[in-house]
C-alpha cells in the first residue's frame, strides 16, 4: 500500500506524512529518524528514491513550507544542501528562512543568486574572505553597512591581509574593475583605525596604488 501511494504521489506533503514514508523505508532506525529532525532534505536525498524526490521537487515550495521549516531542530544542513535548496523555485521568504535557521556557512558567494547576498551578510551565514567581498563589489559596486560592520571586527583581520589580485583572475574580474574595488577599499572612510591598517598593509604589498 505505501509504495502504491508513493509511486503514484497519493499522500499530502507534511511533516507527519513524510516522517511516515521515511520511517517505513528506513525501518524505524532512530538514529535515521534524528537525521530526519536534523538535516531533512538530506534524510529524503538519503533514501534514493526517485519517487519521493520527484514529488518534492514539484512541490518544492511546499515542500519547505510545509516539512522543512516545521521541524524546530532542522538546522544542521550541510553548505552544499543549502546551496542547493537555495537555488530552487521557492519564495523569496522561505529562502530567507532557510538562510537564518541554517547553522551552516556560505564559503563561495558566486555560488547564491546575487538577490540573496545582502541578506546572508547581514545574518553573518558568509565567510568573511577577500573573495567574497571582491565579488560582492563587482555586483554592486559598494560594500553596504553590514559588511563593513563584520570587516571591522578583528575576526576578520586576517582575510584583509589576503588581497590577491591572483584571486581577480580566478574569477574573471577585469583590470579596471579590480582597480576600482581597491582605490574604494583603500579610500573608504568607514573602516576603523585596526582594519584600515591591516587592510592597507594588504594592498600595498600585493598591489600599487595610482
């Protein structure tokens, strides 16, 4: 009866229908239902079946409004799960949503629709590196409060050292453009006395000013 309903999507998506499917693919092996609480998309993934992750995917909406961010204890998704939820067909809210109760951190920028960078920023889900606040320059041609606010924090001094126009080429950035995010670093106001000399530090051994 279950593999009837589940090969022909014959069942609401929800946290204790789902929970029901799983448990019977998964023998009721608790410490397979804790992963379930935990990392949900990655417990559905987990069974391979094509079924259940089809019916999702059309769904998928639905899917995280009505499963995952029901469950309290959904939290600890990995990088690469979250990206990939993220980059799915769902609202604007539910993906905000997904990004806050995340325990996970964003390592790569470029890897998250630009729409949602400000919002991983100002929810401290991005590593502070180089990397990804020279992309983040290149979108938007500023860096907005919050990024300057993390900079500013000695957590962070140690990415500032490592301005590398090595890392321009790596993502394509062209000359000019990488001019341009240097001379606003190097003239930006905003960076306290600690940060600015650090980051100085950086550009001036990597990289000369004109």
């Amino acid at each position: 009866f279950i593999i009837y309903i589940v090969n022909n999507d014959l069942y609401e998506i929800n946290v204790d229908m789902l929970l029901y499917l799983y448990k019977f693919y998964v023998d009721n092996n608790e410490r397979k239902e804790q992963l379930f609480n935990e990392k949900n998309y990655e417990s559905i993934l987990n069974l391979k079946n094509e079924n259940i992750e089809n019916y999702l995917e059309r769904n998928i909406d639905e899917y995280i409004s009505n499963v995952y961010l029901k469950l309290p204890d959904n939290t600890k998704e990995s990088e690469e799960n979250i990206i990939k939820l993220l980059s799915k067909e769902i609202k604007v809210e539910n993906k905000q949503e997904i990004i806050k109760r995340c325990e996970a951190v964003i390592t790569d920028i470029s890897k998250i629709h630009n729409s949602l960078w400000k919002f991983i920023f100002e929810n401290h889900k991005l590593k502070i590196s180089f990397t990804n606040i020279m992309i983040y320059f290149m979108q938007f041609k500023k860096l907005d409060q919050c990024i300057v606010e993390q900079l500013n924090k000695e957590s962070a001094y140690d990415e500032l050292g490592k301005i590398s126009k090595d890392i321009a080429i790596k993502y394509n950035v062209e000359n000019n453009e990488y001019n341009q995010f240097i001379r606003y670093l190097y003239e930006n106001e905003e960076f306290e006395e600690n940060c600015y000399r650090i980051m100085i530090r950086g550009i001036s051994e990597n990289y000369s000013i004109t």
